[in-house]
C-alpha cells in the first residue's frame, strides 16, 4: 500500500496540529504553587497550633488540657531556637565586618566601623547576656 505526498503531508499536518494543541493547553494548564510557609509570630505560636488542631481535630476541653503542657513545651523550643539563630546571625555580620575591613579603604573602613558599632549596640540590646 503506497501513500500519495498528499497523504504523507496531511498526516504530518495532523500530527504536529495535536502536537500544538497539547503544548498549547499545557501551556494554559494552572502551575501548582508550592505551599507558603506560615508567618505565625513565634511568641504566638502556641495559640494559633492550639486553634488549628481545635479546628481540625474537633478537641474536646479536656484533650486541650491534656496538651497545653506540649504546646507550651512547642512555644519555648521556638523561642529558643529562634533566639539562637539570632544570635549566630549578629556573630557571623560581627564576623563578616571584621574579615572584610582589611580590603576596605580608610574611607570605607570609618563607615564599616560605624555600622558595626550600630550592629553591636543592637546586639547587645537583643542580647544582653552576652556581653
């Protein structure tokens, strides 16, 4: 069975038409965006756990209860661990100051000395212990 030119360029222009119509509606088809982290305040944390599983899980009083020594354990490890991030945050800028400044100018190094300073005092005031 022979196939005329005719034939072999209307199955060629049938194909790449399905072609196009599939990249078109994949083109067209909603990207699935990735979930957003939550931006609950760490100092609330607690609170808004407690009300989600209230309102997912339907808890009765006494299961609230029974679960409010977790949450407040949840609240103070947050805390903690946020506390510590911020703290090596302000040692790793402290530290970056003082690696960069031999590279610096004398022009730049009095504005780098300055901003370090300002960080300084902000680290102190966030963390005074650790002065």
């Amino acid at each position: 069975m022979t196939h005329s030119l005719k034939d072999s360029l209307l199955i060629g222009t049938a194909l790449l038409t399905i072609l196009g119509c599939g990249f078109g509606l994949g083109r067209l088809s909603p990207v699935a965006t990735p979930p957003v982290a939550p931006t609950v305040p760490a100092e609330t944390i607690s609170d808004e756990v407690l009300i989600s599983l209230r309102n997912s899980l339907d808890l009765t009083t006494g299961q609230e209860k029974e679960i409010a020594p977790h949450l407040d354990s949840l609240e103070t490890e947050i805390l903690d661990s946020r506390r510590k991030a911020l703290l090596r945050y302000y040692q790793q800028l402290l530290k970056f100051h003082t690696d960069i400044a031999p590279k610096l100018n004398p022009r730049q190094q009095s504005l780098l000395e300055a901003n370090r300073k300002l960080l300084e005092k902000e680290f102190l005031n966030r963390f005074p212990s650790q002065s």
